[in-house]
C-alpha cells in the first residue's frame, strides 16, 4: 500500500527517525498502530465503564436514599472508626 503523506506528517516522521528513535518509518508506523490499538481499547473500556455506572446510578436512583449506610461505606472507605 503507498500513500501519499502530508507534509507536516513526513516532517514528524523525519523528526522521530532523525532523534534515532526509529529505524524506519515501518518501524514507527508499527508502533503508532499499536498505540492506536491501545488508545481504542481504553476509550472502548471507559465507555462501557460510564455505560455500568450510568445503569448502576439509574438502579439506585429508584432505591430510598439510606443516609446511614451511605456514612458507614464513607467511613469505611475512609479508615474511620464508626
């Protein structure tokens, strides 16, 4: 596959195999992917974790408020006494 690149992004590309961090322009496509790949999967993780505690607020919102075991799991999590 060839493509034709921006300037500004060839002048990264040269920027980043000039500071010798790279061998290749193969090389740093190789690590891009893979940051790519793993700036998905944590947007994907962070989604489905407001996605559970959106359902998990929607459940206890229908729930009566216990004001008291709302302050004992505070001071438990807390490392207060009683």
């Amino acid at each position: 596959m060839t493509e034709e690149l921006s300037p500004e992004l060839n002048r990264l590309i040269q920027e980043k195999l000039q500071q010798g961090l790279y061998q290749s322009a193969s090389d740093l496509l190789v690590d891009a992917m893979f940051a790519l790949e793993e700036i998905e999967r944590c947007e994907r993780d962070l989604r489905a974790a407001i996605q559970l505690r959106v359902a998990k607020a929607g459940q206890s919102l229908s729930q009566p408020f216990d004001r008291e075991a709302f302050r004992a799991e505070a001071r438990r999590r807390l490392g207060l006494a009683g």
